[in-house]
DNA sequence: GCGGTTGTTGACCGCTCGGTCAAGTGCCCC
DNA sequence: GGGGCACTTGACCGAGCGGTCAACAACCGC
C-alpha cells in the first residue's frame, strides 16, 4: 500500500494508527473490528482501506513502527560511550523510559509473540536486539568485567526482567521508570546474594 | 458446567481440553473455531457443548488447571527444604521442569495476559505465586543471605528470567531443562559482574 | 475555475462464527 | 430386558465479521 499521501492523508493515517493501537491493547487484536475503529473515529470504512490493505497489514504496520522507533531510542542512548557494561545500563534504561511512554504498543508486541501469524515479525526486531546486547556482553567478558557465562543466557536473562519489571511496574501501576530501571540494573548486574565483590583489576 | 460424568464422558472432557489446547497454542484463540476443534476429533458440535458453557469457558477451565497444576509442582519439589535460597532455587528449576512438559499450555498463559478479559484469571495465580516467591526472599534477608533489596522487585525479576529462558531456549530450541534451570539460577543468584564474593559470616 | 487526483461515504456481499436444539443412540443399573 | 440418563448428531440460526465499490466531495496545481 505505497499511495501518494498529501498532508491531509498523512495526518488521517496516523490517526487510525493511533486509534487502532489503543483499541487493541484495551480489547485485543481480534475483538477488535475495524467497524469499531472507524465508527470511533467518525468516519467511513472505505477511509480505513484507502490507507490499509487489510486489518492485518495495519496490525504489522504499527509493530514495524514500534521497533524501529524502539531500536532508534536505544541507539541514540548508547552512542559515544565505551564501557559495554555502562552501554548495557543505558540500553536498559532507554528501554524502560521508552516502554513507559508507549504502553499500548508494547501490549501489541506481547500479543503478537503470541500468535504463530505475526510472531516472526517480531522475531526479526528482537533477535538484533538480542545481537546487539550480546555483542556488548562479549565485549564486558574479554575485557574482564562480566563473568564468563555464555552471552546469549545473558542477553535473554536481562531481557526478560526487563520486561516482566515494565509489565508489572510501569504499566500496572505506573511507577518512575528511572527507579524501575534502578532496580534492573542492580539485579542484573549483582545478582541477589549478598557478600561485598572484590573488583576484578 | 457442572454435569455427572461417566468415565467415557471424562475421558471425551479431557480430549476436548487436550486438543483444544493443541490448537490455540498452535493457531491462537480467537482463529481456532468450535468448529475446526469438533471436526479435528470427529465428533459432532453438540459433543463440546455438552461439555462446556462455551469456548471462553473452555479457555478459562484450561488455564485454572495449569495454574493448579504448576503451583502443585512447585510446592512438591520445596517441602522440606528449610533453606530459602534454595527452596527458591528449586522452585524455579521445578517451573522449569513442569514448563518444559506444558509448552502448549505455556503459550495460552501468555496470550491470556494480553487479553482484558481473561487476564484477571490469570492474575490470581499469579500473585499468588510471586506472594510464595516474596516470603522466600524476605526470609532470606532476614537471615543475612540475600542482599536487601525491595522483595517484589526481585521476585518479579526472577519470574521474567524464568519466563524468559524457558520461551527462548526450552520451547524455541528444545534445550535441557536442568541446564536452562542451571543458567537462571547462577544468573539470579550472582548476577553478570564478575568479582568473587566475600561470603557473609 | 477547471481537471485530476486524493480522500470519503456507507450500503452491500459472502462467509464464518459461536451457539441451539429436536431427535436419536448407547450404556448402566435395577 | 427395559427405563432412564449420559452422550451424540448435524442442520440450523442470527449476528457480525473483513472487505468491496460506485458514487461523490474536497482539495491542489495550473
């Protein structure tokens, strides 16, 4: 769907995407039709195909968009640091502040890991991230500040916490990212037993 | 839904609730109808209704047992265990072991979390499980073992390791349970810093 | 102010869905 | 062996779905 759209048609465009990622994250994919969305914005269903082939490709669309935008956000958090262990602290807490401010988005992404259809959408987003990540835990290994455990078990490991704390925290019950991401970083980088570290060098 | 059954009539329930699970985690919810689970066993569409109230209902039944079930599991593997470290350890490698025999009832958990309205049921199992999980750290503390920090934090922290791991490496790539379980707890115990402890007392 | 393109309308279509039910079958207990 | 309950059948229903389209409105460049 590669139309020539005048401002006007760009402002609509953007509209119904916006609509359309509320009413799915508040309903889900599914129970939500694209009579519903329409009808909410006030406006015809032809409006809808004109700027979408099918309810699917929007779905797609808005996921494409959530993680180029997602991927951007922690790209700009990272540069012109060297540390690997500080250029993890940072993309965890771009992360955090990012899923903070779209939250419905990232229910969509939930959903769809869910569902075999648009899984492997997401798989392609997640698994750069995953790379990316690693990348910098080699990096925190060879230069003798990570431990030396397989970087992948890692990379995973932090992304899960990372998203079962802004699940839990964040969007159920709204709390400070900064302090979310606090709490990330100093269990993933610390673990949770206690006994003071002797510094490595 | 509360019928007398006959031991036949038990044994068509469980093949209904065993495919149907089959199918959602396969297809998703919503896309799998009444009808392609009827047609895929050969039976008529009075057979599931006879059954259950309704495919949500159905959906709702699956989900209550796999939360019983898990949580039976879990206690199973920590009685007698005094130490909370390791009753907290045991519990994951036991979530670990169950989920690796449950993926398709995995999979169903996950989509009900994104859905407004079966997320409630799940919530209940949930915090009664992170409530379990919360107890063990604060007695952990106490005892000087674990370092102070904000118990639900870490509790949650752990469930998204947990959830994390068993996703990527027990379902996508058919790992051993044991070893996966083995990287989540050195994972959540030590964190990623390297630095040998001083051990307390 | 005209021509063409972009944007919009909403009735309409075919189809599938979840769910019902009157009729029948098999099985168990007395 | 028969009465009654557990179980099964599948045609059928109304509703709502995603998607189409002919007709029309608004806007823009010339």
């Amino acid at each position: 769907m590669n139309r020539r759209l005048t401002q006007r048609g760009r402002e609509r465009r953007r509209q119904l995407m916006d609509y359309a990622t509320e009413r799915f994250a508040e309903n889900g994919y599914h129970p939500t039709s694209v009579a519903e969305i329409v009808t909410g914005l006030g406006v015809g269903k032809g409006v809808f195909y004109w700027y979408f082939q099918s309810k699917e490709e929007l779905f797609l669309e808005i996921l494409r968009e959530a993680q180029t935008d997602l991927r951007r956000a922690q790209k700009q958090a990272i540069t012109d640091v060297d540390d690997p262990v500080r250029r993890i602290e940072l993309g965890i807490r771009a992360t955090m502040a990012w899923s903070a401010e779209h939250r419905d988005v990232y229910t969509l992404t939930q959903f769809a890991a869910t569902e075999s259809r648009f899984a492997p959408a997401l798989r392609k987003g997640a698994d750069i991230a995953i790379r990316d990540t690693i990348t910098h835990v080699r990096d925190g290994i060879e230069r003798g500040l990570l431990r030396d455990i397989e970087p992948e078990y890692i990379a995973q490991a932090m992304l899960g916490v990372t998203g079962q704390l802004v699940r839990t925290f964040l969007h159920e019950r709204g709390a400070q990212p900064t302090e979310v991401a606090d709490a990330a970083v100093a269990f993933i980088l610390e673990g949770i037993l206690v006994g003071d570290r002797t510094p490595a060098v």
